[in-house]
C-alpha cells in the first residue's frame, strides 16, 4: 500500500496511518510524485521509472497532496488507475475537488445547497461582483487554498492582497457571516458513509475555522439531515474519502462550503476518540469498496 505525498513521516495524517497501517500488519510507503515517473510506449504496456518507480508494486494508493495537486500528479494517479491499481480516490474526482470553481459548480449541478458565489479572473471586476452578491464584506477564496490559507475577508477591493490576485484560475467571492451568527462543521465521509463529524469554533479574532489555524474542535452528534447531504456531496464529486464543510447561519443552512478529497483528521480524532487513520485504511483494503463503518 502507498501513500503520494510531499510530505514526511512527521506531518500528522502520515504518521497517523503509517501507526494505523503497523497496527495491522500492513506495509505502507510514502512516495513523492516527482520521483515517479509515468512510462508509456514500453514492451509490457504501461510502467513508471525514476526513483520511486516501487510505487508501481503498491496495489492499493492513496493520494494525498491537497488542493494545490499539480496537473503532472494528476497525470500520474490517472497513469497508476489505467495500470490497473486501486486508488482512492480517482484522478477525475481530484480534479473536481481540488478546484473550488468546479466544486462548487459540480454541487450545484446536483442540485445541492452551496452559499451564493462568483467567480471573477480580474481585479477589476470586484466591485461589480459584490453588488451582485449583496455589497461587502465579502470572503475571497483562491480556486486552489488549502487549510484555509488562501482566503481572506475583504471590506473592499482595495483590500485584496497581491497573492490573492485572480488570474487565470479565477477567485471565489462569497457573502461573509460573522462567526457568532454561524455553526461550522466537517463530516467525514468513507466509502460514501459519514462516519464521524465535529464542530469547529474559530480562534479569538479569526474568521476562519480551519484547525491549522487555530480552530477549536468539539464533537457533534451527526444528524441524518447532515449526514445525508455530505454524503451527496461526495458522490456527486466522486470522492471515495471526503471531508465536507457544511455551515449553518441565521439566514438557513446547512450550506456546503466545502469538500476535501484529502481531509487532515488531527482535530476529528482528538474531538471524537475515533481511530480515524484505521478507518480510512480499513476502507482503502476493503475487498468491496463501501463498507466503510458508520456513525
């Protein structure tokens, strides 16, 4: 079993499967997709050589390189699928994921609750764009943020940092709500099951939720209203293992405002006591995918 990842043993979701994966007697390895390189046109049909090519011999992978996946990483997931490998997830699915313009066009499409949004490639635009949202404050969202770096809270365009600038990948804007006026959530979804949730409070003085930056996971009871809509939400990316943000707010709700295709799991863990590395891991070997255990 491998893992394709940037980052070493010591990053949290690593060592956490890598414990998970001893636990059950499994070999798992960690492989940085640079030293992978996809090999086609060969006697055989289709290979990988470089210096991580052992990570042709892994029959069951797990990507985990976050929102800014690069598209020669999706090529190399794609690459491992056509060998015949499962992977968790599929290349198609990351692409849709790690994308918040096409995220949230692929919920809406399903015809799922997403807060109301633009997206805007130029600077210039933002005025224009915050009147058709209702006026400021607004969040700006990169397509590819990540740990919840990546957005910021304007009061204006004037606001709008240089490395938040659209570009060719587009900006999300959506309407701002204050933290007191709000819940946050994150549900874990395995083989399209829920099977554990939190919420998350923001730090003092944060608007952000996101646990790397401060926020203060607690255990929720998972609705089946909740639940349920997490669940959709990743089935309608395709995602295998998701991490679905939903948020209630004074004006209605849940909202989905986000989904991972590689969720960190420290504060779900540490909220709810749950082996959650041997719950992914459990999933991944499973011979028949979905039956991932619930709440």
């Amino acid at each position: 079993m491998a893992l394709i990842t940037t980052r070493g043993e010591a990053y949290h979701p690593n060592r956490r499967l890598l414990e998970a994966a001893r636990a059950r007697g499994v070999s798992l390895g960690l492989f940085h997709p640079w030293g992978a390189w996809p090999m086609v046109g060969r006697e055989g049909g289709l290979g990988l050589a470089g210096p991580e090519a052992a990570l042709a011999r892994a029959e069951v992978i797990l990507p985990r390189l976050g929102a800014t996946i690069s598209p020669y990483t999706l090529a190399l997931v794609r690459h491992l699928e056509l060998m015949g490998r499962r992977v968790v997830n599929r290349a198609r699915a990351i692409a849709l994921a790690s994308h918040k313009p096409r995220t949230l066009q692929s919920l809406q499409a399903a015809g799922l609750p997403v807060p109301p949004a633009v997206v805007v490639y130029r600077r210039q635009d933002l005025e224009a764009a915050a009147q058709a949202l209702g006026g400021w404050p607004l969040v700006a969202k990169l397509a590819s943020a990540r740990q919840g770096r990546g957005v910021f809270l304007l009061q204006g365009p004037q606001e709008l940092p240089p490395e938040a600038e659209p570009g060719r990948a587009g900006l999300v804007l959506q309407r701002f709500v204050p933290p007191r006026g709000r819940r946050d959530l994150r549900v874990l979804v395995v083989g399209g099951r829920a099977v554990a949730a939190m919420a998350l409070e923001p730090a003092p003085g944060e608007f952000r939720a996101n646990v790397h930056l401060g926020g203060r996971p607690r255990a929720v009871e998972l609705e089946p209203a909740w639940a349920g809509l997490a669940q959709r939400a990743a089935a309608a990316l395709g995602l295998e293992l998701a991490g679905v943000d939903l948020m209630l707010t004074p004006r209605g709700g849940p909202w989905l405002v986000e989904v991972n295709y590689t969720p960190g799991f420290r504060g779900l863990e540490e909220a709810t006591g749950r082996d959650i590395a041997g719950l992914i891991l459990d999933y991944a070997l499973s011979p028949t995918p979905g039956t991932a255990g619930a709440v």
